[in-house]
C-alpha cells in the first residue's frame, strides 16, 4: 500500500509539471519529412534522446507517397514505411505523449523542382494546368511562373483518390489530426483550365480548405495547414510566398474555425499569428533556418498569451520548429559538431 501511495505521488507530480509546460506553450513541434523504412530505429532514438527532453509533444511528419498504400498501390515511391514501420513511430508517440500528424501535401505541391509528383505523374488528368510544361532543368524565374504544379480542385475524381490515401494513413497512424499542406499555391482557377478558369480564387481555395476539414470531421479529425495563403502579400508586404499575391487571401473569412493554421514566417519573426488569432482560429508560429528569428518568435507566443484576454490567449497554441531536409540528413548534421545549424534551431525550447 505504501509503494502505491509513493507511486500515486509521484505520477502526481509528473503531471502537474506537464500541465505547467503544457499551459506555458500547449504547442512544441517539430516538423520534418518522414524516415525511410531503414531509418526508422535511428529516428525514434534521436526523437527519444533529443526531442522528449525538449518536451517536443507534437511531431508534423511529411510521409506524402513514403507509405505502402493499398488503396492506391500505383502511388507509392520505390521504397515506403510498411505499416508496421508506423506502428514503431505510433508506440514511440504514446509512450512519450507525442502527437503526431501525419501529412499529405494536398493541392499544391504536386511538383518540385523538375520532378513531378506521383499523383499527376499517375493521373495527369488531375493537373490544373495540363498546358505548363515541366522543365529538364528548373530554375527561377520562368516565364509560365512555375513554381509547384497543383491538382485542379473542381476535377470529380480527385478527392476520391486523395481522401483514400488520407484515410489510410490516418487509420495507421491512429491519428486525430492531419496536415494538408495547402502553402504556396501559386496556380488554382487557372484561365485555361475548363472547371476553375473564371472562379474567384478565394473561394475555390476556400471550398478546397473546407471539403477537406469536412472529410476529417467525419471521423473526429481536425485539419491543419500552413497558412501563407491566408495572408494578403500586396497589403502586408509580405510578397508571394510567405503571404498571397494572387487574391486567395480573402479566404481566412470563408473557413471554418476549428482549422488549425501554422504560420510560417523564416526571416522574420512577423507577427500574423495575431491576425489568425483574431479571427477566431487557433495557430503556431513556424521557424526554419535562423535561430534568431526562432528565439524572437517563442518570445512574442510567451507574450502573446500572457497578455491576451482570457478568449484569446487559447488561440495563441505555440512554436513548431520546422525541416525541409530528409530526417536522415538532418540528424548527422544534428550530431556532426556541438554548435550545428540543427542543435541550435532546437535552441528555441529550451527552458519551456
């Protein structure tokens, strides 16, 4: 009896103290591609060594066609996570109280650089625009403006293909939210697409935003999304790809609340988190490659909790640090020196 009055104690203790991290920032993430199927043990040891001491609680893991998808077979990359590959990364996220997110980049992003993306290489019926050419040797800028290729959002095959895929990796991860990407979505009602030419841009990305939120909510799961397209580029000043030059922005009144924005900002610490907390939802700042600006933003979302009235302190959820590097790279450059790029990004939750 004594044994379970000391253990009882001492689970009390733990949890206060995770209720005090959890009210200072509910919100610390980190945000990078999913591992390879090879890298999954070495992942979950740099998760369990470096991100759990951190109090990292929520972990946005782009997985996109690294799954071995049966509803869609065609879709996988050469090599994916099996589903017991995720079950690892599931078992790692309850024993330590991490939520993790997996994520699809959904409407944008269906190309890089000169590759395109498997959905359009498979079903290149689903491409907004058919009639822009993919370049042998990308660069910036171009004369069709491509950056990232987009699905058309009003094609009536689309979602079924998509939301099979959400689905299933929802279903494997046991997941409660998904990330949807929807950043810099520099093509969507094009002129010469025959379903989006002539609609307001705004709400076709609303609709999209919206019909996407809707799929998850029929199985209790909220949506999250970058939100640089919700911004207004030309008013701000914030230009094209952290904000939107191409009127979707009006769309931040057309979606429901209960989405969940990340609000990227990498070389300045810009302070759109209050624009989307005013409106209602509830946001995370993002930061990248300079730890300076991630300091200041842990900063302002300290601030801005601590002075909010208590209907918007809530809305002000946190920092998500975030990589576009492969989970392998990232980490040998984690571990190469003491004073890595990697280690000091991680800087920005220490003492929370």
């Amino acid at each position: 009896m004594r044994y379970l009055i000391i253990l009882l104690c001492l689970c009390s203790v733990t949890l206060t103290a995770q209720t005090k991290i959890d009210s200072l920032i509910p919100v610390r993430g980190f945000s990078i591609a999913a591992p390879q199927t090879d890298q999954v043990e070495q992942f979950i040891s740099f998760v369990e060594k470096e991100l759990v001491p951190l109090h990292i609680n929520t972990l946005i893991l782009r997985v996109d066609y690294n799954y071995a998808y049966e509803s869609h077979p065609e879709l996988r990359n050469g090599t994916v996570l099996s589903n017991a590959d995720v079950k690892q990364l599931v078992a790692m996220g309850q024993k330590h109280h991490i939520n993790i997110i997996p994520q699809i980049n959904l409407l944008g992003h269906q190309s890089w650089a000169e590759d395109l993306g498997n959905l359009l290489k498979v079903y290149p019926e689903f491409d907004e625009t058919p009639h822009i050419p993919m370049m042998e040797k990308y660069e910036w800028p171009n004369e069709h403006g491509l950056y990232c290729k987009s699905y058309c959002p009003l094609h009536p095959d689309v979602h079924k293909v998509v939301f099979a895929l959400v689905d299933e990796l929802m279903e494997a991860f046991e997941a409660t939210a998904f990330h949807a990407g929807l950043d810099e979505v520099f093509y969507i009602g094009d002129d010469k697409c025959p379903r989006c030419g002539g609609h307001d841009k705004a709400e076709l990305y609303a609709n999209e935003v919206r019909k996407i939120r809707d799929h998850l909510a029929l199985n209790d799961q909220q949506l999250w999304m970058w939100g640089d397209r919700l911004i207004d580029g030309k008013t701000t000043g914030m230009g094209m790809w952290e904000a939107s030059m191409n009127n979707t922005h009006r769309a931040i009144d057309m979606i429901p609340k209960d989405v969940f924005i990340c609000d990227w900002h990498y070389e300045r610490p810009d302070k759109t988190a209050v624009l989307f907390a005013m409106k209602g939802f509830r946001v995370a700042t993002c930061s990248w490659r300079h730890p300076e600006v991630s300091k200041v933003q842990v900063e302002d979302m300290l601030k801005f909790r601590a002075e909010s009235t208590p209907e918007m302190r809530d809305n002000f959820q946190g920092n998500i640090l975030t990589i576009w590097s492969g989970a392998e790279s990232f980490i040998e450059g984690y571990y190469s020196s003491n004073d890595s790029k990697q280690r000091q990004m991680l800087e920005m939750f220490k003492g929370l």
